[in-house]
C-alpha cells in the first residue's frame, strides 16, 4: 500500500534531477505519473523507468511558457491516467551570472518566464481538474535563493521569491476547495547542471564554506521525500508552508 | 540643514498617495526630486507641491516597465541634477481580483511588467550612475502581502515576494560599491487605491483596521518616514533589509 495510492501526478521538469527523483518516488508510492520536460529524451528515460520498475507513468514534451501546450499537457493526463490530483512543479531556468546592471532585458525576461509565470499557468489550467477530482495537493519548488540572496543571480532569486508568494496565494483561495498547496526551498542539491558551472563537488561543497552545516551537497532524494510527505495525506493540515529542505542554510 | 541636503533622488509613482508623500518629504529635507509617474497631471501636482514649499523637482512622465523610456528617465535626471543618488522603486500595478485559475494570462504579464521588470530596469540602469559618483541607495516598495496572502491577488502578491528578493540581489551584488538597497512592506496605507476595492474608507477601516494591532491604518507619512531614513545616512549599515511598517499585521 502506497502513500500515494489511487493518485494522478503531473510533474513538470520531470527530465531533470529532481523533479525525475520526485516523479519515481510518487510512481512507488502508487500514483500514476504523468511526467511533463522540455527534453524529450530525458522525459522518456523517467517515465520508462517508472515502467521498468511496475509504475504507470507518461511522457510528454512541455514547454510551461506556452499556454496551448500546457492546457494539452494537462487534458492529456486527465485523458490517459484519470482525474488530476496533484502537481509537482519543477520547471526552472537559471540565467548566467549578472549583476543588474549588466544583465540583458531578454535574459531577465526568460528566467521570469520559466520560473514564475511557467508555474502560473501550469497552476491555472491544472487546478480545475484538481477541483474536479475534489482536491488534492500542490507542491511548487523555490530555492534557498527565495529567500536569502545569491550573488549575481536577480532574476533567479526574484522568481523564486515569487513561488513562494504564488504558492500561499493558491493556498489561501483553494483552501476551501480541499486544495492544499505548499513550496520547498532546496539548498545546494548534488546534480549534474552543478558540474557545468563548478570543477568538482568538492569545489562547490568549499564555496559553500560553514553555511552548509552537514558539510556535504543535498541528495535529489531528500528533496523527493519531502515532496511526497506534502503530496500525501500526512501533510494535511500543511498548507501555503515554505519548507526549507537546507541543512539549515537559511537558518544560520 | 536638511536630512538629504545636496542629494538627487528620482521618485517613481511620485503622483500617487505613498510615493507622493515620499517624494514630498525628501524635497523638505534638501533632496533635488525627479518625480515620475505616468499620469502627468498628479506627478507635476507633486513636483509643483515640493517647489511651492520652497524645494527643488523636476517631472517626467515614464513608464517603468518600457526599456527605452526608463533609460531617457535615467539620463534626463542626471541632466537635471548632476547625478542620482536615491532611487525610490514605487511603481506598482494592481490586478482586479482574480484567483489564479480566473486570471487571464495577459493581466498577470502586467502586472509582473510593471512590478517587477519595471524595478529591475529602473535598477539596472541607475545602478552604473550611482557607481560614477560614489554610491547611493535604493528603497523599494515591497508589501506585507509580499510575506503574507490575502484572497485574490497571485499576480500582486508574487511580485512583491519578488521586490523583496532583487532587493536582496541589488544589495549583495553592489555592496562593494558603497551601494545600499532596502525594501519597506507597507501595511494597509490610506490612500485612493484602497478605494479600488472596498467602496469607502470607513469600509475599508472597518474591515482592515482589526488586522492592525495599532489600531488605524497607515498614513503616507508613515511610510516617507522609513523612507526617509533609509534614505537617509543614519541607516549606513542596512542593506538587504526589509522594513514592515505595518502597525503589526505581519506579527499577528
């Protein structure tokens, strides 16, 4: 018996590192995945993993910008795997480093984009279906980076800052519609977009210095476990939270 | 000798309620005051308010969220006055009550245009001015519905968490040259724009003033206060705070 038993998911980015831990760790815990990436191949492998291991799981290409497709994507989902009650929403771009000054209008408006208004209207066609289901939960991801600035990276943090605040306004107008709807603050998860930028793990452990009280990377694991605590039933009384999953980054 | 004596500030939305008082304020304490809004007929209202007081303003009418018209504000206050040394990030567009599933696509990019790239561009291209005379400080208007929610509002609300973040951004980035941003979180502040909502004052008392333990609403002068401060150099050690001038909302 599962924790997830009898539900639908539609997982954005579920190609990537966390959001693909995510999207399997739901599929073990009974919910049928509908897993949503702008690279296809990359969304293909998580949802055939989740085949592999006995799960029921769907691939499908989404760009979470593009109103038409993501209203598609999610009438896709309620076709295939049944009526929609719960959403991770992962999607994310991170710019290149730049300080205001420096940063390009266009670069300021992708990230914005991607990361906020991309959660927006993945929530806003995925909700009526949520409410014909007779509720379920939402689960947003922001950063450490919602909170706490990071140097050069201003439309990264705005955006973020903004999930949090999208993810309490949802939580307060659905409440009554059975909605719960909360967002989690990674720290410095290990992954491989981190090696694009950094030479080593250990490189980004030292950078990180005694702010990363465990003195080691976050797993996408440990994210995917949290996702499913608020996705479930044990969460219940959880609603428009920020839940930082840091090592106490952010508390220090 | 006034508090801001042989400053430059440039005051966006100078011809509303919060930034009018702001605007007005720093002009009686020595500020030059370029006043910025879009409606012409209460920014020069306001500018003709700080001169008949015996200060110094000049008007232009910009809006924030349009590249081009930002960088001639930029370039027309440093012709009027040398140089900028405080920003005030006032601008601030409002939607009608919607919850996200309701909101049309369109009045979310709005409001996102104008709240928060209107912000980041007015940053972005004061930030190189500030940098050639020496430093300056940046206050910008966040919300407590930028920490806390409210029925109806995702676009406002995820902006002002957004605010509160490239203020952040601002401030770790330019801190090394002596370059200061803070954000205020205005409670509920008694000016027309509440009226957009709640048909009365005395309607809008009776439902907000119980939110506020101090027992009234806000008054525009409040918030110049903090401003003022912020401004000011008596606050030469904040930077990357964010200010609740809020008579205890958010405490509660």
């Amino acid at each position: 018996m599962g924790l997830l038993d009898g539900k639908v998911a539609f997982v954005t980015a579920a190609g990537g590192n966390i959001a693909g831990a995510t999207a399997r760790l739901f599929a073990e815990e009974g919910a049928a995945v509908a897993c949503a990436d702008v690279a296809e191949e990359d969304v293909r492998k998580t949802a055939a993993d989740i085949e592999a291991a006995g799960g029921r799981a769907i691939a499908m290409v989404c760009d979470v910008t593009d109103e038409d497709a993501v209203k598609e994507c999610i009438a896709r989902t309620v076709a295939e795997l049944g009526p929609l009650t719960t959403l991770f929403n992962a999607a994310a771009h991170s710019e290149q480093r730049f300080k205001v000054a420096d940063m390009p209008v266009d670069m300021w408006r992708r990230t914005i984009d991607v990361d906020l208004t991309g959660m927006f209207i993945v929530c806003k066609y995925a909700i009526p279906e949520i409410l014909k289901a007779g509720g379920g939960s939402i689960v947003n991801i922001s950063s450490t980076y919602g909170k706490i600035a990071a140097a050069e990276r201003p439309a990264y943090c705005s955006a973020k800052g903004g999930v949090r605040m999208l993810t309490k306004s949802i939580a307060v107008d659905y409440a009554a519609d059975n909605i719960r709807c909360n967002s989690i603050l990674p720290g410095p998860i290990e992954g491989p977009r981190m090696l694009q930028r950094n030479p080593s793990i250990e490189a980004v452990v030292a950078r990180h210095g005694q702010r990363l009280h465990f003195k080691r990377l976050g797993q996408s694991i440990e994210i995917a476990r949290t996702a499913l605590f608020l996705a479930s039933d044990e969460s219940s009384y959880t609603n428009g939270a920020d839940m930082a999953v840091d090592a106490g980054y952010t508390a220090f | 000798m006034g508090r801001l004596e042989g400053k430059s500030a440039l005051v966006t939305a100078a011809g509303g309620g919060i930034a009018g008082a702001i605007a007005r304020r720093f002009g009686a304490e020595g500020a030059s005051v370029m006043c910025v809004d879009i409606v012409e007929e209460s920014v020069t209202k306001t500018a003709g308010d700080i001169e008949s007081a015996g200060g110094r303003a000049a008007w232009s009418l910009c809006d924030v969220s349009k590249e081009d018209q930002v960088r001639e504000l930029i370039g027309k206050t440093v012709g009027a006055f040398g140089k900028v040394d405080i920003v005030v990030n006032a601008a601030a567009a409002s939607e009608p009550t919607h919850t996200v599933v309701t909101m049309p696509l369109e009045v979310w990019q709005e409001v996102l245009d104008v709240n928060i790239t209107g912000m980041f561009l007015v940053c972005k291209y004061a930030i190189p001015e500030m940098q050639k005379s020496g430093g300056g400080c940046f206050i910008n208007i966040s919300s407590t519905f930028g920490s806390i929610a409210w029925p109806g509002r995702p676009a406002y609300m995820a902006t002002k968490a957004a605010v509160k973040q490239i203020t952040r951004s601002v401030a770790l980035d330019f801190a090394g040259d002596n370059i200061r941003a803070n954000a205020i979180s205005p409670g509920a502040i008694e000016t027309n724009r509440l009226l957009a909502r709640t048909p009365t004052m005395d309607a809008v008392r009776e439902k907000m003033v119980p939110l506020h333990p101090i027992g009234r609403l806000g008054q525009p002068d409040d918030i110049a206060n903090a401003a003022l401060f912020l401004a000011s150099d008596e606050s030469s050690f904040m930077t990357g705070a964010d200010m609740f001038v809020d008579g205890g909302f958010t405490m509660i």
